[in-house]
C-alpha cells in the first residue's frame, strides 16, 4: 500500500504525515505565532496531508492579551481570510476555531462561538479557576502546588469541556503535564472517569504533536491514555498545533505510530455530509446553533511508512 501510494512532492523531505489532516494550526494572528495563514495552507500541501484545519484562538472574553489570541475585532478578517483559501483549495481547509473552556465565561464563548460558521471548535483548557497554569510567563507559579490536585482539578474541567456539547474536538487532553510535573502516582482513576466521559459526549480527541517540542518531550495524549480511550470507543485526529509553519504535520509519523500502538485501526477525519451541509439533526457533537458543522467520519489509519519508502525518498 505505502509502496504504490501517490508521489507528492513533499520538497524533499518524507513527510510522515501523507494521508492525515491536522486540525490544529495557529498563525500570525494569534499573537504568538508567525506565518500567514496561506502559508500553513501551503506547508499542508507540500507535506501531503488530506487536509488541514485553521484553528487560530478564539478571543479570550475574560482578558485582553495580544500575545495569547487575536481582537475580537478581527474574528471577521480571521473568517474571511480562511473562506476564501476554502474558495481557492476546495475540500483542502476548514474553519475552524481554538476555543478556551472556563466555567466562568462559558457562556460568552459560547455566544461568540454561534455568531461564526465555524465548521469545528477546538475545546480547550488553558485556565484553572483562573490560573494560566502553561503560560510560559507564568510558568513559575506551579511552585508549591499539590500537583495531584492540579491534575484531577484540570481532567475534571476537560470532562466539562466534552459535556458542554460546544466542541468537537477536545485538544491536547493532558496539557497539565506541559512543564514536565507529575503527580506522585499515577491518576489512573481520574484518568479512566475523563475517557468515560468523553465517550459518552461522544467528542473526538486529537493526538497533538506539541508536546513532543514541550519539555515534557510526550506526545498529548501519552499512549496510556490512548489506550484508555480506545477501550472506551473514543475516536481520535491529528493536530500539530503549528506556531509556525514549519510545524504543521511534525511529527505525524510518531502520533501515527501511538495511535496504533494503543490499538486504534481509524481516525475521525471531518468531512461534510454527502448531501451537502443541510443535517442539523444528526450532529454528533459541536452542533451548536444553526451552524453547518463538519462531521467526524471514521477512516482507516494510513499503512505505516516501510523502510523501503523511506529508503527510496531520501536522496
Ligand atoms: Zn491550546
Ligand atoms: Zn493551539
């Protein structure tokens, strides 16, 4: 299969990431990330992957940080902008959003999260009561906390996240382990109730490649937890979580190879319905309002790479 598989011109490197999408890039409108939007779209192609999601972050409703999200003020521009590289690469590149999850401005997010055709939101959790616990600004203010309870306090609002019904991905499931921290023993318990969870809000996680560039130097999620949610008949994507072009789709063959290991034999890739994007009913998840949403739809994980292919690309 990987022997006869299409050549694409990857500009000269193998690119693990041929066949899969990745859902989660940012660009140079984020704050903290460089590159126009084009240029991930570009990056996307050359690396031949099936597709790619813009995620940029949604405006942060409690605060105003130019270097954590764009300006409310500039959502429209964000949307237009992807529109109209939809409109140039059909069926290539989707809107979609990086949305944080905190009790206390859901409600916010979750209005400004209807007013857009959004065809997916990322839910993420970057915030504990408050706390922006992976800000690398704030990275000293781990010092002195009970990290079991740090954990089990951040699993629990990333079940809440799923519960909300608003996302239709979940992204980097154990972000809270960023800065390399780690509870005295392993939270297996809690660990377990966030995959039942997540099942039962039927939201699909992605296998983010941002870790592996953290000093936590793992994959989000680690294949433990993988492992725990295939047991549960959770579905899993891609995402790289690109700040920066170069990025998009790093890494890919190591998320392809934890993916397996862990026992999954398909991804949810997000697709349209064949009828067209008239199916407000049948939404399994991130149906919020009267938006057309893209639908995760089960595909085979692609072959792993043989080493004759590898062999054969490299000059
Ligand atoms: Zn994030
Ligand atoms: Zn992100």
């Amino acid at each position: 299969m990987t022997r006869g598989a299409p050549r694409i011109d990857t500009g000269g490197v193998w690119a693990p990431g041929v066949g899969l999408p990745d859902y989660h890039t940012h660009n140079s409108r984020c704050g903290h990330a460089s590159g126009t939007l084009r240029e991930y779209v570009e990056a996307a192609l050359r690396r031949g992957l099936s597709g790619m999601g813009a995620s940029a972050h949604l405006p942060l409703v409690h605060t105003r940080d130019p270097i954590l999200s764009m300006a409310l003020s500039e959502l429209h521009d964000y949307v237009g902008e992807v529109r109209a590289l939809q409109a140039e690469y059909p069926g290539f590149i989707l809107l979609g959003i990086e949305a944080d999850y905190r009790p206390d401005t859901f409600d916010d997010v979750r209005g400004l999260l209807e007013s857009y055709p959004f065809d997916y939101v990322i839910g993420s959790v970057h915030y504990l009561d408050g706390w922006p616990f992976d800000d690398p600004r704030q990275r000293h203010t781990w010092d002195g906390r009970e990290i079991e309870d740090v954990y089990r306090r951040y699993f629990d609002l990333v079940g809440e996240a799923a519960e909300t019904g608003a996302f239709t991905l979940i992204g980097h499931l154990d972000l809270v382990k960023k800065w390399g921290h780690r509870p005295p023993r392993p939270l297996e318990d809690a660990a377990r109730a966030l995959a039942e969870r997540i099942a039962r809000a039927e939201v699909v996680v992605e296998v983010n490649t941002a870790g592996l560039r953290k000093p936590v130097a793992e994959l989000y999620p680690d294949v433990t937890l993988l492992r725990l949610l295939r047991e549960q008949g959770v579905a899993v994507t891609f995402g790289s979580d690109a700040h920066s072009p170069q990025d998009v789709g790093r890494d890919f063959d190591a998320a392809l190879a934890a993916v397996r290991e862990a026992g999954f034999d398909s991804y949810a890739a997000l697709e349209y319905p064949p009828t067209g994007i008239e199916s407000p009913d049948h939404h399994p998840a991130g149906n919020v309002g009267r938006t057309p949403r893209a639908i995760p739809t089960l595909r085979p994980l692609p072959d792993p790479p043989s080493e004759m292919t590898e062999a054969e690309a490299s000059p």
